[in-house]
C-alpha cells in the first residue's frame, strides 16, 4: 500500500503540469499521512481545479465516518465491484500530486526500513485517485480520497508487493479525469505497473515512521548497514511506461 508520501510542487508549477484554472495556497509536505489534508485535482463542469480533501475516502452513503473503516488505497483490481468505490470510479476520478512516496521493506533480520520512492526523471507523480463528497446532518461537506494501488512491478517488488497506480503521461491524465466521456471500465486500464526503470528509490530515515516529523531531511538517502533488496526475476504483465502504455514484460 501506499500510506505516506510528500508533495513539494510549487503552486504555480501545479498550474502548468495539470493544466489546473487556478492554483491553491499550499506549503511543501514532507510526510503526508492518512486522514491528513491533501490536495486533489479534479474536474467539475469542465472546470479541472485543486482542491483540499482528506486522505482515506468516506463514501457519500455513510451515515457516521466515525464509525467507518478508514479507506486510504484503492486496489485497482477489485475498486470496480467494491460498494465504496464503485460509484466514486464512475464519478469522482482525481490526481493526487506528489514528489514522491514511502515504502517500508521488511528484511533477512525483520526489521522494517523506509525507502523513498521517486521519477527517475526527477518529474513529479500523478497518483491515481478516487474522490467522494460526504454531506452530514447539519449540511456539512467533507471531500475524502483515496488513491489506487496496482501489483508492484520486478523492481518494486523488491521493497513492497504493491505500488500506486501512476498516470505518467498528459493523455493519460486526461482521459482518468474525464468522468463525462470515459467510462469506468475504460479508467480502470489505466491503473497499471509502471514499467521498471520509470521509478527510483533509496533508504531514508526511520524518522518518517512518525506524522509528526515533516521536513526535508526526511527524504534524503541515509547509508544502511543492511544491503540494497535484491531484485527479483521480472512477471509477465501489463505495464504503463517505458516502450508503450501497455508494455509486456
């Protein structure tokens, strides 16, 4: 799964990337944590704006959210037919920017470490998302998201067997966030494995196991007495990136 990730975009930079109306005040985020307010970006009659939501979706037919599990990610092979997700994939499609995001790797001694995981290009992500309005009895609103997880691919796989579903090109984006003219089922293709090669990653701090650390140190490599994972032998599957959105390894 994807738990925590920093997003460090200029505003104006946001702008030009997601081809966004307006911007919106934010300030650089180095540890993101779920229930935490993120910035979203979604279209509504046509207008594709940011918008401030709550990381860990709480579907609209909810009567209480505090009695309702918390749904940070998304899997991209179930969200389809799962109640919580099936009308938000229908409806309510968004992009969560990000710089980059944090996987914990469980090694030979047991012990969990971070690694931070980035474009090798050094572009920002689109993380795949899914949004949802909840309104409470006194007419309250709360935006909620939750972002899509795919299998991770061979070089991922060596930190964590899951990864976000990234949408690494313009048309791809495009086509995730336009809810009036594409379909669900064709959305859904579009949560794929990057192609390995497309990310990169390095050990960071166990200072990022606590929400409460949010800095730039905390992304930074740190040298590990315990080696690099290995890699291991590459699955045939679909992938985006690399030699075509539907590369086969």
């Amino acid at each position: 799964m994807c738990g925590r990730y920093a997003s460090t975009l200029p505003p104006e930079m946001m702008v030009a990337l997601f081809k966004l109306l307006k911007s919106i005040d934010m300030v650089p985020r180095f540890n993101i944590a779920p229930t935490q307010p993120i910035v979203a970006i979604w279209e509504g009659e046509g207008r594709r704006e940011p918008h401030f939501a709550r990381w860990g979706l709480v579907p609209s037919w909810v009567k209480d959210p505090r009695e309702f599990p918390l749904l940070v990610n998304a899997r991209a092979e179930t969200m389809a037919d799962k109640p919580a997700f099936r009308d938000p994939l229908k409806h309510g499609r968004c992009i969560v920017p990000a710089s980059g995001y944090y996987e914990w790797h469980t090694g030979p001694d047991k012990q969990k470490r971070p690694y931070y995981i980035t474009r090798a290009d050094g572009q920002p992500l689109a993380l795949a998302g899914l949004y949802a309005t909840w309104s409470g009895p006194e007419g309250e609103e709360v935006d909620s998201v939750a972002t899509i997880t795919v299998p991770a691919n061979a070089q991922l796989s060596v930190v964590h067997d899951r990864m976000p579903a990234i949408l690494l090109d313009a048309e791809s984006q495009d086509a995730w966030l336009n809810v009036r003219e594409v379909r669900a089922r064709e959305a859904a293709q579009l949560a794929l494995p990057l192609a390995d090669g497309v990310l990169k990653f390095h050990p960071v701090s166990t200072r990022v196991n606590s929400a409460r650390d949010d800095d730039p140190g905390l992304i930074e490599p740190v040298s590990d007495e315990a080696p690099m994972p290995e890699a291991k032998p590459a699955r045939t599957k679909k992938v985006a990136g690399g030699g075509g959105q539907m590369d086969l390894f």
